[in-house]
C-alpha cells in the first residue's frame, strides 16, 4: 500500500517538475517474474525508473537505509519500509546468500525485482562491468531479465548534488526480455555466469549509449581522486573503453545493488554512497 501511495503522490510532482519520458515500457511484462536490471547514473534513478510501469518494481535496498539514527535515519527507515524495499546485510558469506534468497523469493511470487548490476553509481557517467549476481538469479529462477537504461540523471542529479537540476529532462528505455534458458542447468559454471552477466550489460550500453569501462566502479571510485574522474566521453581508464563482451574474466564478485555479494565475497564498503536502494518510487 505504501508504494502506490508513494506513487500517487511523488509522480505527478515529478511528472509536472521533469516531464520525464520513457520508452519500451510494454517489454516489461504485465505479470509474472522478470528481472529488471539498471544502470546506475544517479540517486533520482530510483525515482524516474519505475515511474512509468502499472506494477510495484521490489529492490534489494542495503540495509544502513534501515538503521539510521536521529530524524534523518527515521524517515529515510519509514520511507523503504513504506514503498516495500527489503533491507539486505552486506556483511558477505552467510548474509550474501540470504540476499539471493530474497532476490529468489521475490521472483517466485511473480513479481518485478530491480537490480543495479554495477553494484554502486558510476563515477564519471560511464558504465561499468556487472556483477554477476544478477546472472546467479536470472539462471537460478528462471526469469527473463529486461536491460533498462536511465537516461539523463546524471546530468540531473551528478555525484555531491542534493537537489536535481530542473533543466534537465530524465527517461529511462526498457529494452527487449533476454532468455537464459539456455544455460539450463550450468548455474554454477563461473564462464556461463560471467558471460551473462556480459551480455546484459551489453545490452544495457546500446540502449544508453554510455561508454563502458571493464573495471569495477567501486574499485574506480576507490582510485579516483578528487576532481580527476574521467567523464563519459573522455580520457580513456587504463582498462579502456571495452565492450562488455570483452570482459571475459570470471571475477564471481557478485553483488546487487551494492548491497550485498552473491557468492560469499565480502562486499565494498559503500557507506560514502547517498541514501537509496535500487528502487522507486522510492528507491540504492
């Protein structure tokens, strides 16, 4: 009740401040399971995402959204528990799993699951190497995962800045169902699970058009010092511009949503990041 009563009223602000757009929105499935993965420009993404969809799109939002203090920490806590966010321990090992758990829970009650693949919000604008998490829980339900790419909130809404810019109008594609039934059966094969994954970010850069970096964007936002992160369209990372199909080697470092790893992995530390799980109208 809480997400649609969210909905109700964060939409037509946002839909008379930003007049956002979208496009494809009738390849996300009126019922059943399907896995949205994002990409991950900024914090009004979990805003402008699931905007344009008629079903409750379900993240797996960190669990620090739930445990804030003072007055910030209550709304923020009163917020993802009202628009139906499952807080997740990023702890790793024994948490990790029981994120997939939830992640696989979620999908068996046929809902919409929403997931950043990257892990975290890009530095730079740029798109970064998925993890492959959300290859474990496309193979392990079953579920078509649907490439959705933002566009323009990063411009809106870049890292550091608290109110969007009003000048900037954001939208978000909706790309074709990709079908993994064809690694039926190969859910542990760490090759099958990483060239999913890849193909999947694939399809997220031709929808967004982003310039894709095979590095981990923690790991870049990490080395990054103030002020010399490389914007979309400049200087080559010493990884390059790669395609997604070049990114051949099988880390296993999956996460979701920056949240929490997949396979036993401690997660990065993302306590620098800005409120918000991967969802909306509420939220990574």
């Amino acid at each position: 009740m809480g997400y649609w009563v969210a909905k109700a009223i964060i939409g037509p602000i946002l839909a008379i401040l930003f007049r956002p757009w979208s496009e494809g929105a009738d390849n996300v499935p009126r019922e059943g399971p399907a896995i949205l993965a994002f990409n991950h420009l900024s914090f009004s993404d979990h805003f402008f995402g699931p905007l344009p969809l008629p079903r409750k799109v379900t993240f797996l939002a960190k669990s620090e959204y739930f445990t804030g203090r003072g007055l910030k920490g209550l709304i923020s806590k009163a917020f993802f528990r009202g628009v139906g966010q499952i807080p997740v321990d990023r702890a790793g090992g024994e948490a990790s799993e029981r994120a997939l758990r939830t992640g696989l829970r979620v999908l068996a009650e046929g809902k919409l699951l929403g997931i950043y693949p990257e892990g975290t919000r890009t530095p730079d604008g740029r798109l970064y190497r998925g993890h492959t998490g959300v290859a474990r829980l496309a193979l392990d339900s079953g579920a078509r995962v649907i490439p959705c790419a933002m566009i323009g909130t990063y411009e809106l809404q870049p890292p550091g800045r608290l109110l969007p810019r009003l000048s900037i109008r954001p939208g978000v594609r909706f790309g074709k169902p990709l079908d993994f039934s064809r690694y039926a059966g190969l859910k542990q094969d760490r090759l099958v699970l990483r060239a999913v994954t890849d193909e999947i970010m694939y399809a997220v850069m031709n929808l967004s058009g982003q310039v894709y970096v095979d590095e981990d964007a923690q790991r870049a936002k990490k080395r990054a010092k103030p002020g010399s992160a490389a914007t979309q369209d400049g200087a080559a990372t010493p990884d390059g511009a790669a395609t997604p199909d070049g990114a051949a080697t099988p880390d296993g470092a999956a996460t979701l949503d920056g949240a929490a790893t997949l396979d036993g992995a401690a997660a990065p530390d993302g306590a620098a990041e800005e409120a918000v799980p991967s969802s909306t109208p509420g939220p990574s």
